[in-house]
C-alpha cells in the first residue's frame, strides 16, 4: 500500500491487495486510513478525531434516497460514514458533498458532512466495510418480473458484506433497511453473508433489520423526527449498537423479531395506500353526488376515537352487526347506480367472507366432532345477533353436519330470544336451519359448554371467557377469535384466527 495524498479528515490510500485478497478498482480502490487500521485489527483514529468519539463508523451500501438521505443525517449527528454504490456519479456526488436526488436540505447536510470529514465514499464495498463496524444496507428492491421481491441487489451487496467480514477479526452489524419480504433478513442475507464470509451470526456478526419511514421531500425532516424508529434483531448485541445509533433522534426505539418489523414496513405501506384508494374512491362518489369530499373528509378525519385511531385494526374476527355490512353494501349500491367505481368498498364484503371462511378452514380438522362457541351476538356486551359473522360461520359447519353448541350471556332463552331468531331469519335465510336450532343448541353456562365440546371456538375477548378457556380441560381444542390474551399460549391445543 501506498500513502497518496491527504484529505480533510481522512487518509486515503491507493491499494490493491488487503491481507492478500485483491479487493477489485471499482474507483481505483481508495481506502481510508482506518481502512488501514482495520485491517491491522484496530478501528482508525480518524473515525474517532473526525466523528465523536466511541461512535461505531457506518458504511451504508446503496446511496439513493434511503442511503444517501442517511449518509447525511447520521454524519450530521457525528458519524463517520462511507457511503458505497456501483453508480460512479453517486459516489463522486456524496465524495463532493452534492447531493445525487432532489430532496429539501440534503445537500446542505452532505457537504457540511463533507467538510468535517466525516463522510466518504466508494464503489469498494469491501473497503468499506471493512472500514466501518456498522453497514446499512438500501440496495433497491424491484418488483420481480412475477409480482414478488427482486433480490438481485440484496444478494450481491449481501456477498460483498460476506467477503468483507471474511477479512475482518471483530464483530459487526449488518443493518437491512430495504423494503422486503418477511424473512428476507434471515433467509436471504444471513446465508449469503455466512457463505462469503465463513462466519457466525451471533458469534460474528449481528444483523438488524430497521425499516425506513421516510417520505421523499421531507426525508432529512422525518429523520430527526422520525414517526416512529422500528428495529428487529438477531442479539441484544446488535440491538445495542443500533439503538444508540439512534438515540439522538429517537430514545423510544421499538424492538421487535425480524420478521415483525420486515412484516411493519409492508402493514405501513399497504395501509397508506389503502388510505389512499379509500380518500379517492370517497372523493369520486362525492364529485358524482355533487358533495365536496373534502368537506367530508375533513370532517372524517376530525374523529380521532374511531376513525384515525388504533380502533378496528387490530385482528380478530370479521366484521357484523347491524351498521357495517349494511352499509358498506349500501355506498357500493350507490355508486354502481350511478356508474362509479369503488372496487375497494366492493372488496370489503368480499374479504369479510374471505376471514369466515378461514375460521370454517381452521375448524375442518374438527369435522365429526363437538364443536362449542363462546359468544353468538357480533361483539361482547350486546345481545344483538344481526348479521353477527358467528351465526355465518356456524350455519357453514351446520350444512356440513357439524355438531353443534353455544353459550352467550346476553342470550336468554324465551320470547326475547326468539324474537331476534325471527328477524333472523328473515333478514337472512341462509341462517334459518341455524335459527330454527338456536334455543335448543344453547347451554346455560360457560363451563358447561366448554367441558361439552372438543373444540371451543371463542368470539368475544370477556374474562368470562378467558376463564373458562384456561381452566379447560387439557384435550380441549381453543379456536380464538378474539384475541383472548396479549401473550399467546404455549399450548399446542391453542390457536387464533389470525395471529
Ligand atoms: N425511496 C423511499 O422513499 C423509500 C422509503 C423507505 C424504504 N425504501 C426502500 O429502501 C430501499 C432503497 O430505496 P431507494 O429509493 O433508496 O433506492 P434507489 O434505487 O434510489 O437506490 C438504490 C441504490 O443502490 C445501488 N446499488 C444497487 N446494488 C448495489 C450494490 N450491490 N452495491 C452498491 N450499491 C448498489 C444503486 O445503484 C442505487 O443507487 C428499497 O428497498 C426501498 O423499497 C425506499
């Protein structure tokens, strides 16, 4: 190896050969001198002198708008950062402090970064993880010719990690921060990494994967007041680096699995686009009503208990009652009247049938057997049964010739009784075998049923309930509906409906 020349905060050295191994000149191979350092086992004085002290250095492959937008803001809270991309314009943009996309004060922070020395960058992956102790990994992730996640990037940056780490004595972070299927991190990067390198995880290196939640034109605002800072991880080892990563900007960081926080990205994304269809489908109803859909939606969003809130989002069983399917069938009636196209309010009948149909799947190991169910009415603390989702799964397994039986304690046997069965029936004939039965199938208590049945199928989260599942009898099968408890059951005669 040979010195070149100095630059502000970092020595540069032309080199072709680290340990041996020829490393490629992508841009001609220019290493730092904590290149140098970490090569002969110790991290550079440089990454200390010109970031603050004791910060891990952070290299971070791929420098678009998730990478570039992070060499930015993490140098500005004192980081030392080696950006890499096999694009040379890229590189040369962030070597010259330039900013490579159009975004609100990125390219202020790039060459203050810049001129503290505190940001460098290379077409040498290897260089610069071997640099570092940290990679951020934001490679993109195409959609692959048939719908699914391209990894093409993934892999290769994950291979050049691996041959980097292989190189490498101390341990280190590997951080995914592209958008990718749940199980990605795990399945995809960790075995490339392991292969290349010959290392661990866990023993060698950690990985992490930290979704990003920027939104382009506001990207550098977000990220010092980010939404929210989400990290699943492999050890306790890699979660301490990445939280104190970020605890300038976020000291409430959410630990998660992988596969949870790969999973939030897509539930974040989905439902913003949801918002998105929904505010728009809305909108076109109204232009056709001749209503202003703002001031409707300006309205809507002004109802922070039930419509911008945690509120119906999480899991359990399908929709009812007496208001929501009505209601939903009614605006898709109205815009078909009138030739407009809500394809997402069409769908949500469509998908509530779909959840019905998965509690009837889960049930069909069960067939022949006795069959309880927990609740009848559509939600606890009601004893009203229009359109409850409970009634359809049971008339479902009752044309099957399943067996049947039920409790619920705002259900009391005789005239009132009957009389919700009567309008049942007429508002849904489908459901009158079911009706016709009701009274009969119903027992007078909660252990009762469960201690009668094989399966329990719970559809209301009541410590009544709760109760009675945990005191079961240890061959009784629980089909949970509700979500009974926060902390599922390590019991394999347990399962949920969608958790
Ligand atoms: N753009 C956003 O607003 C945004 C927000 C959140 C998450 N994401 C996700 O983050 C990831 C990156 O998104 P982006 O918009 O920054 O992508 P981008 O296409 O703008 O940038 C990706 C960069 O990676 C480089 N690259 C590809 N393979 C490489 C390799 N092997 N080595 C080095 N560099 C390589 C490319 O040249 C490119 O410059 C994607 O998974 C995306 O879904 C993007």
């Amino acid at each position: 190896m040979q010195p070149t020349r100095r630059r502000a905060g970092a020595w540069e050295w032309r080199c072709r050969n680290i340990r041996g191994i020829y490393v490629g000149a992508l841009d001609q191979v220019v290493l730092s001198r904590a290149v140098f350092d970490t090569v002969s086992g110790s991290l550079g004085n440089d990454a200390g002198t010109a970031a603050g002290a004791g910060k891990p250095a952070i290299s971070v492959i791929g420098l678009g708008y998730v990478g570039a937008v992070s060499m930015a803001c993490l140098s500005h809270i004192g980081f030392r950062m080696v950006g890499v991309d096999v694009a040379h314009e890229k590189v040369r943009c962030i070597k010259e402090g330039r900013s490579p996309i159009v975004e609100a004060r990125l390219e202020e922070l790039l060459s203050d970064g810049v001129a503290k020395g505190r940001i460098d960058a290379t077409q040498n992956l290897i260089a610069a993880v071997l640099e570092t102790d940290v990679t951020f990994m934001s490679v993109g992730t195409p959609t692959s010719p048939d719908g699914g996640c391209d990894f093409t990037y993934v892999r290769q940056a994950s291979r050049g990690i691996g041959q980097a780490l292989a190189m490498k004595d101390g341990y280190h972070v590997v951080v995914l921060r592209c958008s990718v299927p749940p199980g990605t991190t795990l399945d995809v990067v960790v075995p490339e990494v392991e292969k290349a390198s010959g290392k661990k995880l866990g023993q060698d290196f950690g990985v992490c994967f930290n979704p990003e939640f920027l939104r382009e034109g506001v990207a550098v605002a977000d990220f010092f007041a980010p939404p929210k800072t989400v990290v699943g991880t492999s050890d306790p080892r890699a979660a301490a680096v990445v939280s104190n990563i970020y605890k300038a900007v976020d000291e409430n960081v959410i630990f998660t699995s992988i596969a949870a926080a790969e999973m939030v990205k897509y539930a974040d994304n989905v439902w913003h686009a949801t918002k998105v269809a929904f505010g728009n489908e809305i909108g076109r109803l109204c232009k056709r009503l001749d209503i202003d859909s703002h001031d409707v939606m300006n309205i809507f969003v002004k109802d922070l208990k039930l419509n911008l809130s945690p509120y119906y989002l999480k899991p359990g069983f399908a929709f009812g009652g007496s208001c929501l399917p009505k209601e939903v069938r009614a605006v898709s009636h109205i815009a078909h009247a009138l030739g407009v196209r809500v394809p997402l309010v069409d769908s949500l009948t469509v998908s509530n049938h779909a959840h019905i149909d998965q509690a009837v799947a889960l049930l069909a190991p069960f067939a022949g057997k006795r069959i309880g169910f927990l609740g009848l009415t559509f939600k606890p603390a009601t004893d009203d049964l229009r359109e409850s989702p409970t009634l359809e799964l049971m008339s479902a397994l009752l044309a099957k010739g399943e067996t049947l039986r039920a409790y619920d304690p705002n259900l009391h046997l005789g005239p009132m009784l009957q009389g919700q069965i009567d309008y049942v029936k007429h508002a849904c004939p489908a459901q009158a075998k079911l009706m016709d039965n009701l009274q009969a199938i119903t027992v007078a208590d909660a252990a009762a049923l469960v201690e009668g049945s094989d399966v329990v199928v719970v559809s209301h989260a009541t410590d009544e309930f709760r109760n009675a599942v945990m005191t079961r009898s240890p061959h009784i099968h629980v089909l949970d509906l509700a979500r009974l408890f926060k902390d599922l059951p390590e019991d394999a005669t347990y399962q949920g409906i969608a958790w």
